[in-house]
C-alpha cells in the first residue's frame, strides 16, 4: 500500500497540491485502509465503506474527496456516494472587548516579555494572519509608514498586503527597536503560539488557538461593515465558501443588530 500512496502523492505534487491537502489526502487513505483494501479497490468495498462509516459529515466528505483523488490518479472507474452537506457551525470568536479588558490584562499579569507577546496577538486579532504567516515575519514584510505587511507565503502566486490599524503601530515599532538584531519579528514557532494561547485558555476559562485570533478578525471586520469580498482577499480564502461562515451570526448578535437598526423614530399620532 506505501508504493502506491507514495505514487499518488507523486502526482498530486505534479498537479501543484499543497504539501497540507496532500498529506490530508493521504492520511484519510491510511484510515480507509483499515476497513478496505484500495489496493483492490471495488465499487462495493465503497459502498459498503460509506454504508457502515460513523462520522460527522466533514469527515465523512474528506475520505470522499481522498477516494475521488485515488480513482482519478489511476484511473479505476469507480463512483463514490453523493457528498453530505455539511453543517458549518459558528466559529468561536470573542470581541474587542473581551480582547482589551480581558486578554490584554493577561498577557501583562503571566508573560515576562510582555511587549513580544503582547505585539504577537495584536497582530494575530487585527490581520487574521494563520500562525504559519505569523511565526514566518520577517521586519522585511513590514512597510512601517503605510502600516502593512506583505505576506509571501500564501497560496496564491503572488505576494498579498494586509494592513493593521495606526494605533498598534509604536507597538510594532517598539518591538522592532527591542531586537534589531533578529531578521524576524516574531522568534517563535507554531508551537509556541499555541503554548501561549494554551496559557491564555487557562487562566481566561475560555477556549483560545491561534485560529480564533483568526476567526475573531474575521467576524468582527463584517460587523464593523466591512464587505465579505475584501474580507475573502485579506483572509487568502479561494473561495468565498470559505468565508461565508462568518456571515453567520448568534442569534444574540442578531437580536442585538436588529434592536440597535430597527426602532421607532416617528412615533404614531394618538
């Protein structure tokens, strides 16, 4: 089985796939070789594999799509089941002032580089950077006079700006004068972001990653106004699938905009 995953992941890399959707793919494949043998794939070991699989529906649409890429590859003219539609749940997401009055306060009571720490979620909560862009700035990628910063490791071919608001900008510069030395602005890795944010979830009882930094900028830019369509670009999002799921809003939030958009100015005569 190895020979052959290893010749899918062959051509996957030749169609251009990203290393992460190709090793999606291929660890999908792994557990689907537990119950089927895709060596000798048939249309009723597909069947029957999706008959009997226990999952949410994303998973469930993952090992389709990993079947779709294995059938493709080499040719096996077999069908796969019409994919479930999948249920996008709200994504977590706290406000600015749960940022200001809470987070912020954290950071300058558990870190003792507050400044470093304090600029890393700055940046994280007001561009909506994934922690792989983040943990990959260098002081290069940062235009200090028009408060952006170019992201060059995006799928997309070319560079894509992102901005943050003037009134973080002394405390990016702040953190640029502290290590004039470091090509980076950031030294962390992945890892350590989420230790950090692991900290942060302990200490605030609330559930906290990198990626709802992202999902937090990400529905706080639509209810500031911010149109979907720019949102879409500064997320990097191919498709604006992906970025629908911020419309969505609780239904707290949309009571909250219908109370705050829908009164009475003119009262009825009586």
């Amino acid at each position: 089985m190895k020979v052959l995953l290893d010749k899918l992941r062959e051509k996957l890399i030749l169609e251009g796939k990203a290393k992460k959707t190709i090793n999606s793919y291929i660890a999908c494949l792994n557990t689907i070789s537990e119950s089927i043998d895709i060596k000798n794939l048939t249309q009723d070991d597909i069947n029957n594999y999706f008959l009997n699989l226990q999952a949410p529906d994303n998973t469930i649409n993952q090992h389709k799509k990993a079947l779709i890429k294995l059938i493709k590859a080499f040719d096996l003219g077999l069908e796969i089941p019409k994919f479930h539609k999948a249920v996008n749940p709200i994504p977590e997401y706290f406000d600015e002032d749960f940022f200001f009055e809470k987070l912020v306060p954290a950071i300058d009571n558990l870190f003792e580089d507050t400044i470093k720490v304090k600029c890393l979620f700055y940046v994280l909560f007001y561009t909506g950077l994934r922690v792989s862009e983040i943990v990959n700035l260098k002081k290069s990628d940062f235009d200090l006079k028009n408060l952006s910063i170019k992201i060059q490791n995006r799928k997309a071919r070319n560079p894509i700006v992102v901005y943050y608001p003037k009134g973080m900008a002394d405390l990016v510069e702040v953190q640029f004068d502290m290590h004039p030395e470091d090509e980076k602005i950031f030294e962390f890795t992945s890892n350590g972001v989420r230790y950090y944010c692991d900290i942060l979830s302990e200490n605030l009882e609330k559930h906290i990653t990198p990626h709802t930094f992202r999902h937090s900028f990400a529905v706080n830019y639509l209810k500031r106004g911010g149109g979907s369509k720019n949102l879409q670009s500064l997320l990097g999002h191919r498709s604006g699938t992906s970025t629908a799921i911020y419309m969505q809003m609780t239904d707290k939030d949309r009571e909250a905009e219908y109370r705050k958009t829908m009164q009475i100015i003119r009262r009825p005569k009586q």
